[in-house]
C-alpha cells in the first residue's frame, strides 16, 4: 500500500489548509482502515495529530482539538485532514497513516509552514 500526502504549504497564522492522502489500497481495505494523521518537527519524535475509524470515530490530540477536522471519503480511498485557526506551533512535517489489522504503512509527508 502507498499513501500520497499532499496540501502542504505556507500560511498565516490564523489561516486554514486542508491535507489529504490517498491510498493506493483498494476500496474494501481502505474502508475497514483506521486512518491518521501524525506530524514531526526535527529533533522530536512523531506524534499523533488525529485518527478516524472504519466507522467514522475521531480522536484528536488535545493541541488540535477545536481546531482540526479529520474525514474520510471511502469511495475515493482518501483521508483529509482540514486545518484551521492555524499557530506557529502546528508548523511540521504531516504524515498520513493508515493501520490495517495492526500493519502500519506510511506517507512521505507534507510540510506546512505557519509563519508571517
């Protein structure tokens, strides 16, 4: 399975992006995926941004709650993640992930820059 990221940018703080990620996965597997969104700044480990289940359940960690909006679109085998009221702070390398019964595959990354 490959997962491309894409969405990532500059912007202002304040201001909005969305990213998505798109499985090569077929839409049987993606559908029963639990699909996440992970972010690294260098010299720290990667954490965990927001997750959604084969069902639709969200989790957000907590710097992002309010904020962030994690979905799925199944038919097209995407993950978004829409990121507003943006800060300084949120700016990192994002990852999209995708567990399918305990066997974690990986996206490159986008970068998004919160910067004036």
């Amino acid at each position: 399975v490959q997962l491309q990221a894409s969405g990532g940018g500059l912007v202002q703080p304040g201001g909005s992006l969305r990213l998505s990620c798109t499985a090569s996965a077929s839409r049987n597997i993606f559908s029963t995926a639990l699909m996440g969104w992970y972010r690294q700044t260098p010299g720290n480990q990667r954490e965990l941004v927001a997750r959604i289940t084969a069902g639709g359940g969200t989790y957000y960690a907590s710097p992002v709650k309010g904020r962030f909006t994690i979905s799925r679109d199944n038919a097209l085998s995407t993950v978004y993640l829409q990121l507003n009221s943006m800060k300084p702070e949120d700016t990192a390398v994002y990852y999209c992930n995708m567990d399918y019964f305990l066997t974690n595959y990986w996206g490159k990354g986008t970068l998004v820059t919160v910067s004036s």
